[in-house]
C-alpha cells in the first residue's frame, strides 16, 4: 500500500512523520493509496479539502489539541490498521456567495457554511428552502447550515441538533436569534437548496465562513449538498465517525 503522509508543524509530529516515511515509504497525495495524517482536526480539515476531492481515503492521527476525526496515533502495524479500517463518506456543502461589490465565491465545507454578522448591529437575514420564503426576516447574530459530519461542531455549540452520520439531512440553526425569539432551527433534507439573504447590507454588514475561508460583506449564499463530491474518513474498528457522532448525543 502507497501511503502519504501530511503533518503538522508540531516538533513531535515532525519527528513521527519522519520515522513513519523511514518504515512505510511516502508518495505524494497523488499516488498514495491512503493519505495519512498527524495532527488535530483543523489538519485534517485542511487535508479533507486539498485531497478529498480526489476521493482517495484520509486516515488521521491525533497530535492535536482535537481528535474528534482522528484516530489513536501508533507507529505499529500502520499497513493492517488501514487495510481494517471502517470507511465513512461524507458529502461537503457547496455554496455560491455574492458580495456586496458583486463578486462571487464558490466555497466548498466540511462542516457547516456560516454566516456571521460583521458589526455591532445584529444581521437581518431573509430564508429561503426551494424556492419558498421560509423566514421573511430574522434578526440574529446570524445562521448556520451543518451536515450530519458538523453537526457536533459548531452546531452542537449553538444548540442545534446531532444528525447520525448516515442520515440525507442537514441543520439550519440560527446563532443568538433575536426575532422570531423562539425560533429554533430546522432539519432539512440533504436535497434542499437554501438561499440566504442579507437585508440592509450596508448598515448590517454580514460575512460568511466555513473552515477555510471567510468572504467579507455578503448580500446572497446559495447553498447545497454536493453529491458528486464523496470524501473517504477512515478509522478503526469500533470507532467509525458515525458511532462517534452516537455517542456524542448520550454525553452530559
């Protein structure tokens, strides 16, 4: 098996990188079998977008602060823990976002695609589900759409729900909603289009982010799941993401 191998800048995972390339060989992300990876989970994140789309299987390591997508870091039997590793798929979020000078940007996320508001109003956003108006006006600190592999992340922390890894479904969770006050959230199908948008730009400015990238003063975020797009996570038996992601919903 040609394996690659990416790690972060940390002096230990440095020092492992260079005894695992010495034991199993490395090839570029573009030979490998399985790209393997030392570090945390924004490493990985930042692995997910440059090589997932290659749809090449994305092993981790944890020598983060946060291993929530990583597995226990070992130098032993490297080549049988991937041949036994459970795969999971994740399918990322594609949106299309519209700034104020009209540009656009096609960003691709992980985990969620969120919008924030840029000053000290709070934004008022206009929410849109297949082409029907869902919230005409909400104030808020802004709004979030997580998948099933995010939902544990920001998502969790702004109270929105848990999704099982497998489920078609994506969450549509405000951040600090001001009107409608009660207004919680949404599960959607993985099929849905959302369309945000961004009323009173100027005197409410809002920006728009994923794990990667952040786009400064947006008036429109077109978003959807990318079924095309099939990115390969693998961990070992008994610790899959989606059993990860179960058992998130029993911890108190």
């Amino acid at each position: 098996m040609k394996i690659a191998f990416v790690a972060s800048a940390v002096k230990e995972a440095q020092q492992a990188v260079h005894r695992l390339k010495q034991k199993y060989g490395d090839v570029t992300p573009e030979e490998a079998d399985a790209i393997v990876v030392l570090g945390g989970d924004g490493l990985m994140l930042q692995t997910l977008h440059s090589n997932g789309i290659r749809n090449q299987p994305i092993y981790g390591m944890n020598f983060g602060s946060v291993g929530f997508l990583m597995n226990e870091y070992s130098e032993d039997d490297l080549i049988g823990r991937l041949q036994n590793a459970e795969t999971n798929v994740i399918h990322p979020l594609r949106s299309l976002v519209q700034a104020s000078d009209g540009s656009e940007k096609l960003c691709m996320a992980i985990n969620e695609v969120a919008l924030f508001r840029q000053s000290y109003q709070a934004a008022k956003l206009r929410v849109s589900v297949d082409g029907k108006v869902r919230l005409q006006e909400m104030i808020c600190d802004g709004i979030l759409l997580a998948t099933p592999a995010g939902s544990t992340a920001y998502n969790l922390s702004v109270h929105g729900p848990i999704i099982p890894l497998n489920s078609p479904l994506l969450a549509l969770t405000p951040i600090s909603p001001f009107r409608p006050r009660r207004w919680r959230g949404a599960i959607l199908k993985n099929e849905a289009k959302v369309v945000i948008e961004v009323l009173e730009a100027e005197k409410r400015p809002v920006s728009v982010g994923t794990e990667m990238e952040e786009i400064k003063s947006a008036v429109k975020v077109e978003i959807a799941e990318d079924q095309n797009i099939s990115i390969r996570l693998m961990f070992d038996p008994g610790h899959a993401l989606d059993e990860r992601i179960l058992s998130e919903q029993f911890s108190y």
